[in-house]
C-alpha cells in the first residue's frame, strides 16, 4: 500500500509525482467549512482525471461537527480522531470484503447515526517525529508539538472545545521525550506548541523551563494572561517575538456573556510582563456576537491604546477580527447572524483602525454567512451548493446566504 499527498491546484502527488488514476481511494482533511467547495472542485478534477471509480472519505474539524452535509460529497465521514480506528480504516480499504461502516468513526448513509471518536490517552498514542517533508512544503517555522487536545474552559461560540472534548494532554516525560526526538531527527531548534486549551495544562510552565534549558526555542498558540503570568521570564529566552492573545470583545460585559470570564486588566497586566521582551502582539476579535452592543464595540480604541502605553507599536498590534460565525453542536448554534450589511458596519470599527497604524486584517462577512450556512446546515444545503458550484464557479458558494435555504438558516 501506497499513501502520497495531493494539494489543490497540483495534478500529480507530492511524493512521487503520480497521477490520479494509479490511486484507489481519497482522504480529505477539511478544517473549516469554506474548504468544502474547494474540495468539491479537487473532487471533480480528480474524477475527470481518473477513469475509475474511487472512493472518497473526509475527516476533519468541520466534517467532525457537521457530518450530515458531507456526505453530499463524500462517499464516508470519520467524525473525530482518527488515531484509535486508523488500523481499522486502513484494514477497510485494503479489504473490499470488510464492512467500513462497522468501523467507530465512520459515517456513512446506510447509516443512521454515528459515534465521535477520541483517544483516551495521548500518551498512548504516536507524535510524528519524522515527517516527510516535500520540497513543496519545507519547514520553516518551529516544528509542531501538540501539548494538548479539548479545552476545559466553556465559551458559548467554540466549537472546538466540543469536537475535542475532553480536555487532555500529555504528560511532562512524553512530551520531552517526544521533543528530544523531533530535534534529533529534522534538526529543528524551535518547536511550535500546540493544543487548544494549552494554557490549562497543568505542567506547562516545567516543559517551557525545560526547553529553554535544553537550548530549543519555543512559540505558543493563542495564550490566556493567566499563563504569561508564570511564564513571562521564560518567553524572554524562547526566541519568540511574538505573543497571541483571544480577547474576542473589547468588552468586558460582553466577553463574559460569550462564556470567556477574563478580564481587560488581565491582559494588560500581561503585556505589560512582556513589553521589554516581546515585539508583536497579535489579537483575536469577533463581531456581530449575540447580544452585542455598539458601546462593546466602541471601547476598542481605548482598548488598544493600553498596549501602546506599555511601548508597543501600532504597526507591531496585529488584528484579527472575524464576524461570529455559528457552529453546530455549541449554546450559541441558534443564535443565527446579523445581516451582511449590519456586519459590513461592524467591520469598520476595525478597518478604520489601519488609519491610525494599526495592522488589520478582516475576515470578509459575506464568506463568513456562507461558512454558517454550511456549519449549520444539512443534505438539503449540500444539494444547493452542489447546484451553486456548477452554476456560477467554486466562487459559487459564497451566494449561500442569498438563498432562500441559507436566508432562513441564518436568521433563526
Ligand atoms: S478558551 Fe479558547 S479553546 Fe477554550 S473554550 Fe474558549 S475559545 Fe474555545
């Protein structure tokens, strides 16, 4: 058995250059719901390329929380963490005789529900330590180490801490074992950590003491202040020059509506540890929240105006707002979205903030109504965007919330 790559956009696998055809099956990774269309289109292009049936199966963060409307698309779902079944999917798709559908995780139409998979144990099982690294893809940044997967906090808008529950991580001696090896066999100095709730582990700040011992530099995801707290005179000897911060809302009233009981001064608290050792600081915004207000939107001059009192600089403020999007399977899935024209408006509180320096960037609203369609929606959607992709493009999916289906998905 052979296994190669493929990227969008690239006839041939990555490894060995083969063409389509000479494979039997599929598998599909789709983190967030606007890759659908994408791998709808690799789908056709695979199929015209290849005079032979072959099957296709999809995994991933969205398909995890939504399964129903892939397999519109798909010909199976693995809803979870592949990692406990991996043998048994393989074993599958060697065997035709064998039943796929038998196997935990996988979803497919004969079928009326499905079990979400998850690994007990992370110490249990494998980190990749040796990768195959294509000349396509080098690595450039610091390695990844997950840390951790689930979060034990309850923001109502996350669907990550749904889809990875429960909170897990693993242990001191796994993980240094697990870095020791990675730098002996790619050479890397700098590790990447990884994990949604990485903040929460409880011994996070020895493997941190740990690394910098070791001489091997480190970055970290989205961090909470109550982490810098410890940690902020280990980050001076990470390499790091950067720090990511999820406020999500100015507001302080709001953010502990949304689920996320951290306030302002926690931040500002923090960057203020690490204004000598850090440059950038990137943050983390939504809009169009349920229950928000202009005034919550208002307080986020001032907001940024704390940072640069503490000597950042404008341009060193990275912004990253995106409009709130909902997600199956989390409180908020109901809570539908404002209009596009609403949430246009809602966006310049953010764009006029590159006039003053700031460094902005927007996740465009009328993609992310289209995202919420495909979050929330079921069959019937992955007919209509099938329907919409023939029509108009790839690009086609984006006229979602125009339709009378999408429309009322997302004003419930
Ligand atoms: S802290 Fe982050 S990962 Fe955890 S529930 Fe909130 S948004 Fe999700």
């Amino acid at each position: 058995m052979i296994a190669e790559r493929f990227i969008y956009g690239f006839p041939r696998s990555l490894e060995s250059r083969r063409l389509p055809a000479e494979f039997d099956a599929f598998a599909f990774t789709i983190p967030y719901e606007g890759q659908l269309p994408l791998a709808y289109n690799m789908l056709q292009a695979l199929s015209s390329a290849s005079s032979q049936k072959f099957f296709t199966i999809v995994g991933g963060s969205s398909p995890t929380s939504n399964p129903d409307i892939y397999l519109e698309f798909f010909d199976a779902v693995y809803v979870g963490e592949l990692e406990p079944s991996v043998h048994l999917v393989v074993d599958a798709l060697l065997e035709p005789s064998s039943l796929l559908s038998s196997v935990p995780g996988i979803f497919v139409r004969e079928k009326e529900s499905f079990q979400r998979v998850y690994a007990d144990n992370l110490n249990t099982i494998p980190h990749l330590v040796k990768p195959i690294i294509s000349d396509i893809s080098p690595i450039t940044e610091g390695y990844p180490l997950e840390v951790s997967r689930g979060c034990p906090m309850s923001c109502k808008f996350c669907v990550g801490r749904v889809i990875y529950s429960p909170f897990r991580w693993r242990s001191l001696s796994v993980l240094k074992d697990i870095a020791e090896r990675i730098v002996e066999s790619t050479g890397v100095k700098r590790l990447t950590l990884i994990g949604a709730g990485l903040s929460y582990v409880p011994h996070l700040p020895q493997m941190l003491e740990w690394l910098v011992n070791k001489g091997i530099g480190f970055s970290l995801p989205s961090v909470t202040p109550s982490l810098i707290f410890k940690v902020h005179e280990l980050i001076q000897y990470s390499g790091t020059r950067t720090i990511t911060f999820a406020p999500e809302t100015p507001s302080e009233t709001l953010r502990r509506y949304i689920g996320k009981a951290i306030e302002n001064g926690e931040y500002f608290q923090a960057a203020f540890l690490l204004r000598k050792s850090i440059k950038n600081i990137k943050l983390y915004f939504m809009f169009g929240l349920p229950d928000e207000r202009e005034e919550d939107l208002t307080q986020l001059q001032s907001f940024l105006e704390e940072f640069v009192k503490f000597g950042f600089q404008r341009r060193n403020i990275k912004i990253s707002a995106t409009p709130f999007v909902p997600k199956k399977g989390t409180p908020f899935e109901d809570e539908g979205m404002p209009p596009l024209k609403e949430l246009e408006r809602k966006a310049r509180y953010f764009r006029r903030l590159r006039k003053e320096g700031y460094n902005v960037s927007v996740y465009p609203p009328k993609a992310a109504r289209a995202q919420a369609v495909i979050s929330l929606g079921d069959k019937k959607v992955g007919k209509l965007l099938k329907l919409l992709i023939h029509k108009y493009g790839v690009k086609g999916w984006l006229k979602l919330p125009e339709t009378k289906l999408g429309a009322s998905i997302l004003q419930r």
